[in-house]
C-alpha cells in the first residue's frame, strides 16, 4: 500500500504540474464561461449600440394591398416594399445591397431570394405562415363570415397533453450524447498519455531500477489511478463552470430548449454515469498501460494501441448510430451493454433512451465491476512480463505462455 501511494501521488503531481494540463483545463474552462456567456455579453454591446428591441427588417416585393396585409400580419417586423423587378431583386441580393429579399407574386405564391442561408433561418416559414393565415382570412370573409367570427376561427387554441408512459427520447438525446462524448474524449485523451508514460519510462530504462524498488502493480495501479483521479478533476472542473455560468445566464436560454435539456439530467443518470464512467475508464486505462509496457520503442507505442482504440472507436460509433436511429433495442447494442468493455456507453445510452428493465441493469453493473478485478489482473501480468522484455516485440502467443507459467 506504501509503494502504491507513493507512486500514487508521484504521477497525480506530474498531472497536476503539467503545463498541457493545466492550459487545457483553464482553456476549456474558459471557452465554456465564454459560450454560455455570449447572449448576456451580446446584450452589452447591442444596448451600446442603442439597438436594443430594433424591430427586424423585412424586405418583400409585392403589391401595396399585399405588403400593407402582411405588414399588420407581422406587427413585430419592420415590412418593407421594394419597387424591383424580379431580375432587380436578385442583382441586388447577389451585389450584397440586400441580405434576402421575398418576391411575392401572387398571395399564395412567393419566392425567397436570400444570400447565405443562414442554418437557423426562420423567416421563409414566418412569412409562409403570415400568407397563409391571410389567404384563410380572405376566403373566410368571401363566405361572408364577420371579422370576430374569423378571429376565433383562426385563433382557436389546440390543448395538448403528451403522457409519456416510458422514455423521452427527445429530451434525453442531448445530454446523453454529451455525457458520451465526454467519456469517449476522456478515455482516449488519458489511455494515450498512460500508454506513452509506460513506454517512456521503459525506453529509457528507468522502469529497471524502479521495479527492483517496488512491485509491477504498484506502478500500474498507482498511474492509472493516478491517471484517473486527474481525469475526473479535470472533468469535474469543466462541468463545474457549465453550471456556474448557466445558472449566471439561465434567463438567456428559457426558450433554448436544446441548452436547457443539458443541464437537466436526472439525479438517477447522473449516479448511473458516474458508476460506468469510473470503472469503464479503469478498464480501458489498464489495458493502456498494459499495452505501453509491451513496446521497447515509442515509435511502435501507435502500433500496439491501434486496435483497442479502433475498438473503443468502434463501440461510440455503434452506440451514435443507434442513437441516431432512435433504436437502442437492437440485437447489437444488447449484446454491447451486457459485455465489460462497451457497456459503460452501450448500457449509459439504452437506460436513458431506452427501455431496459432493473435486472439487466443490476447484471451489466455486477458484470463491469467483475470485469475490473480480471483486467486489472490481466494488466499487471502483462506489465509485468512487458516492461523487462526488449527488442522484439511481444507477441500474444508469447505472453499466453507466460501468463500460464506464473
């Protein structure tokens, strides 16, 4: 215990006085302060610029009877009749004189001349349904309908009630997603940087005077925990500011339904994600470090890691489409969250936009934490066979045959 805690504390200093570590952190940090700050710090300056509740303006070519119509359809939309031709619309559009330009030819027939589209632009679908409300007006008052009899036509409101009697996909996706991202970056980010410090330490021979000091799992078990305590510190500052700074700005994002989904996930999955977080890293952390020791060069430290990283690459890819599908049911992510190595995101995804029942929950958590105590010791014998074996490289037949002689 003496000598894991010694090593323990060694590798989480070099973490912590590590100038990429720091940086990434306080850079993170920063951008996500930043990002979640944008609407309250564009108010500043717009209010600086005298714009605040500047009506936006809409260019349209049209008949005065109809732009003056649409004009009171769009009360909160400063209206504009262009006098222009069609080719005139679309010279003045591509010159830049205009960003976007409707030419409504007739009531029920328009065309939107517009620049760069923007990914969020919404003005085509305002003014298709401006028309439309108008056009029923119109047909409305043919049948000599009175105006009040109209408005309450038009205005009538549509009660909905959504019971949703399992799970909520569409305000799930979102913070799933991120918490899955986030484990595939961390795992990746840190698997790497153990696997280099492992074969580092070999390479330079320094790994034969301190393992004559110490035993072979001490230094596994003290990187990787190590390795693991800085990831989660990491990880628990960045998550730290995101919801500092959405609560410093929570008025700015009522209607954001995307943003507001993140930041509200349910206790349950919080616990869930932090228990396959935390052994789902161990595993893959392990199994890096265990890989690092098995190379003498570190030119060949890509080579050896490549397929536990294309399979790790593998499980988000299968676990993203699925999400993506909207089917976490399938025979494959099934068999991926019940298996060790893909069930902290196979089995993180099904219980949020799933349906899994408890007992199978119970079973892939029992089957991850039993897995761990194998990996682990899986990782040391491997560690311990690799990191005095130079030259050629290990071969798996090689290592089978020790693993059974110890």
């Amino acid at each position: 215990m003496k000598q894991f805690k010694t090593v323990f504390l060694f590798e989480l200093s070099n973490h912590f006085k590590t100038k990429a570590y720091l940086i990434t952190t306080i850079l993170f940090a920063v951008v996500i302060a930043v990002g979640l700050s944008f609407p309250r710090i564009s108010e500043l300056f717009s209010q600086k610029g005298g714009e605040t509740g500047a009506k936006e303006t809409l260019y349209i070519v049209a008949e005065q009877d109809l732009a003056a119509r649409l004009s009171q359809q769009l009360p909160g939309m400063d209206v504009q009749n262009l006098q222009l031709s069609h080719e005139e619309a679309v010279a003045a559009v591509k010159s830049g004189q205009y960003s976007k330009i409707f030419y409504l030819e007739s009531p029920v027939k328009f065309e939107y001349i517009v620049g760069n589209r923007s990914l969020y632009d919404s003005d085509g679908k305002t003014v298709r349904e401006a028309l439309r409300l108008l056009q029923q007006e119109a047909s409305l008052r043919a049948l000599n309908v009175s105006d009040s009899d109209i408005q309450q036509i038009l205005t009538m409101p549509i009660e909905e009630t959504t019971t949703v009697l399992s799970t909520d996909q569409s305000k799930n996706y979102f913070y799933t997603y991120a918490l899955l991202f986030l484990m595939y970056m961390m795992v990746l980010l840190y698997g790497q940087m153990i696997a280099t410090s492992v074969a580092k330490e070999k390479n330079s021979r320094a790994m034969e005077m301190l393992i004559t000091s110490a035993k072979t799992q001490s230094f596994i078990y003290g990187k990787v925990c190590a390795s693991a305590l800085a990831s989660f510190v990491q990880m628990a500052v960045l998550l730290l500011t995101s919801f500092l700074f959405y609560n410093l700005n929570k008025e700015f994002y009522v209607d954001n339904y995307v943003v507001q989904s993140l930041f509200a996930i349910p206790l349950s999955t919080v616990l869930y994600a932090l228990l396959f977080f935390v052994v789902g890293f161990l595993n893959f952390a392990f199994l890096f470090g265990a890989l690092g020791s098995t190379v003498s060069k570190l030119e060949d430290l890509n080579q050896a890691v490549t397929p536990l990283t294309l399979f790790f690459v593998a499980i988000y890819l299968l676990v993203s489409i699925s999400m993506s599908n909207g089917n976490l049911d399938n025979p494959l992510m099934v068999a991926a969250s019940f298996f060790p190595l893909s069930s902290p995101m196979a089995m993180l995804a099904r219980i949020t936009l799933g349906n899994v029942d408890a007992l199978s929950i119970l079973l892939s958590i029992l089957l991850l934490i039993g897995s761990i105590i194998v990996i682990a010791h899986v990782a040391v014998k491997i560690y311990d066979y690799g990191v005095l074996m130079y030259g050629n490289k290990m071969k798996f037949s090689s290592f089978l045959k020790a693993l059974k002689n110890k």
